[in-house]
C-alpha cells in the first residue's frame, strides 16, 4: 500500500508537470509571439491538469490494491483527456500568423481517429480492470 | 490469474497503440514544419512584362519538403492577382498548379498569368493572394487536410 501511495504521488507530479504546468509555458510563448491564442487562460490549463493528475494519482495509487477504483479513476481521467483533446483540435483548427500575412486552416482526418481510438482503448482496458477487479487485487507475496 | 494475463495483454496493447499513435503524431508535425513554401519569394518574384495591349505575368514559387515520412499529395497552388483599380472581389488574373511532392523532394513552379493593359495602367496597388490546398498522407491514407492562405500587396 505504502509502494502504491509512492507510485501515486509519482504519477500526480508527473502528470501535473505534464498537463498543467508545461502547457501554461506553451501559452505564455504563443502569446509572446501572437501565434494564437488558447481556448482555456492559464488557470484553466492549471485547474484541468490538477483533476487530471489527482486522477491519474488515484489510478496509479489503487492500480493493484483496489483495481476498481483505479479503473473508476482512469475512466474519468480519459473522458477529460478526451474532452480536452476536441477542444485542442478546435484551437488549431484555424491559425492565423499576421505577421506574416497566412492563415491556416486544417482538417484532422486520420490522425484524430487514431488519437480518439488510442483513448478508447484505454478506457476499454478500464472497464476490463472494474469488471475483473477482484482477480486483478495482486496478493502479497510471503 | 487468466484475467490478469489478458489484462495484461491488453495494457501492453494500449501502450503499443499509444507509442504508435504519438509516434506517428510527432513526424507528421515535424513534416508539416518540414514544407518550405517560398511564398514571399513568390510575391517577391512577380514579373510584368508590358506588351501593346497586354500585360503578362509570371510568378514562381519553390516548394522543398525536407520531411521524413509524410507525403504531400494532391497540393493544389492557386495564385490570384488583385488590382485596386477593379477591385478585391474578383482577380484580374488566377493559375492553378497540381502536384504531389514527396520527403526529401524540390519543385518550382511557374505560374503565367495575362492581364489587359488598360487595368495595368490604372492599378496603383496589386495585391497577390497565394492559396495552398493539401492532404498529408501516408500510404495512400489521409492523416490531415489544410488549406494556406499567403497575402502580399505592393
């Protein structure tokens, strides 16, 4: 349980750098040079990579001890990465560089499917770990 | 036990899936960077040459892909050319150019254009709007579509 909680509290550091502290720096420096602007300000970023790194703690911290929770905890996890990630491809679906006279407007087609897909098949290995959590619980080893 | 094994079996799936996924999202961003399109030299490179009645124009705009993976195929290059003496609503003049280039490919296009000389003597400003159309694609497989917009007035 103790080797749990360490591994926990690894995962909400390193997803919270990650998510929440790292994207802030993106921000500030596409900002900086008038690239574009986000959809979130600085707080948001920072709140949403707070819920998703208590949540990826949560998974990480129960991953073994309580499967269902863990599963519980990766669900909600990638049912926000999701959402964020639509609004990720809304904020760059239009770029607009006006210091240098170009717009762009991109499409994602394949690549998007690909990314959703790798996400579902997380939250399909969730439900898998919930729906055998009593068999997942790893005994101690004597 | 079995339901750990093939819990396992799918973990390392997802884990794979998700290598393959950011491997693939990372050489085609740096792909997309990788698209040198001279479109300032392009503006930069409009040549008038005054005829009795008409006026011909040539533009030419290189293209280097100095990717690694991605292609870019069915690239569409339309290059309008604006007078102010009619308007920014309708072109004195467009050409059209399709290609696909490839990783590691040049390619330089000509674009010719005829202008009556009536509307080149009255023009005090021309405004050149280059647009770009394409699909990155791998494999035949379109990953993501675009379209580019570069204006330049002179």
């Amino acid at each position: 349980m103790i080797l749990g909680v360490k591994s926990g509290i690894i995962k909400f550091i390193y997803i919270f750098i990650t998510w929440g502290y790292l994207p802030t720096l993106g921000n500030d420096v596409a900002r900086h040079y008038g690239i574009y602007l986000l959809l979130f300000d600085k707080e948001m970023i920072m709140a949403i990579g707070f819920v998703l790194a208590v949540l990826a703690g949560l998974e990480k911290t129960f991953e073994d001890t309580k499967p269902g929770i863990s599963g519980v905890s990766g669900i909600l996890r990638n049912v926000v990465v999701l959402w964020y990630f639509f609004k990720f491809l809304e904020m760059i679906t239009l770029i607009r560089l006006p210091a240098l006279n170009i717009n762009i407007s991109v499409s994602y087609n394949l690549i998007k499917d690909l990314v959703v897909a790798s996400i579902f098949l997380t939250i399909f290995k969730h439900v898998i770990q919930i729906a055998f959590s009593k068999q997942l619980v790893k005994k101690p080893e004597t | 036990m079995a339901a750990r094994t093939i819990f396992n079996i799918i973990k390392v799936i997802v884990i794979l899936f998700g290598i393959g996924v950011s491997v693939l999202s990372t050489i085609m961003t740096y792909d997309a960077a990788s698209l040198n399109i001279g479109l300032k030299d392009a503006a930069g490179s409009v040549v008038f040459t005054v005829g009795p009645t008409t006026v011909d124009v040539e533009a030419t705009i290189g293209l280097e892909h100095r990717g690694i993976l991605f292609s870019f195929s069915n690239m569409n290059v339309i290059v309008y050319i604006y007078s102010d003496a009619v308007g920014n609503n309708s072109p004195v003049a467009l050409d059209k150019e399709t290609f696909t280039i490839n990783p590691g490919e040049q390619k330089t296009l000509t674009f010719d254009f005829v202008i009556s000389r009536a509307i080149f003597n009255s023009t005090t400003e021309w405004t050149i709007v280059i647009e770009v159309e394409g699909i990155m694609s791998l494999m035949d497989m379109n990953f993501v579509s675009f379209t580019l917009n570069y204006t330049e007035t002179f």
